[in-house]
C-alpha cells in the first residue's frame, strides 16, 4: 500500500511538471558557465521514467565558484541531484559577486 501511495504521488509530481518549459541546463543571467557537472539522474526517478525541470537560484563569487544555491522550483525528487551538480559548476570570474537561475532539465533514457 505504501509503495502505491509513494508512487502515485510520484506519478502526480511528473505529471504536474510535464507542463514545465523544456529548457536546457543553462544559466539565464550573463556569466557564462565553463564547467559543468551533469546531475546524477535519482533511482526512484529513473524506477518511475520522472522528469521535470529543476529551477535553482546560485550565488556565483567573484572567481567564478558557486557559494550558494537555493532551490526555486521542481519536483522534490529532482532538487537534490540539481543542487549537488550546480555547486560543482565554475562560471567565468566576475567584478562581483552575482546571482544566476539556472534551469535543469530530467528526462528519463
């Protein structure tokens, strides 16, 4: 019983953000990203075909490191494998620091 509740709501999260933009991982504002780690795609996503976009909001210092990311949107299964990815991102050094929302894109293979 527990595993079918698990799974409905699940089944519910993906359908909800199967409306989402499809949008590559790419940062919205100006500073352009020069290393990028690919999120590891979650076991329960992957058991139940889950996809959906992640959008996180990262703090970029000056060196180009991310010092922060705060999670804006997405399904909780998702958020975590986004969140780990993005703070091992390098983004081109700036004057300042400066704040990006990157969206991520799950699509089961």
């Amino acid at each position: 019983m527990r595993k079918v509740v698990v799974s409905m709501t699940v089944l519910c999260l993906a359908a909800s953000l199967a409306c989402a933009q499809n949008a590559s991982a790419e940062a919205d504002a100006g500073r352009k990203v020069i290393s990028r780690i690919a999120p590891a795609y979650p076991e329960l996503a992957k058991r139940v075909r889950l996809q959906g976009v992640v959008k996180v909001e990262a703090v970029i210092r000056p060196n180009g490191a991310v010092k922060s990311t705060r999670v804006l949107g997405g399904s909780p299964v998702l958020v975590n494998a986004a969140t780990d990815a993005i703070s091992k991102w390098k983004f081109e050094p700036g004057p300042s620091e400066t704040t990006e929302v990157i969206e991520l894109t799950f699509i089961p293979q």
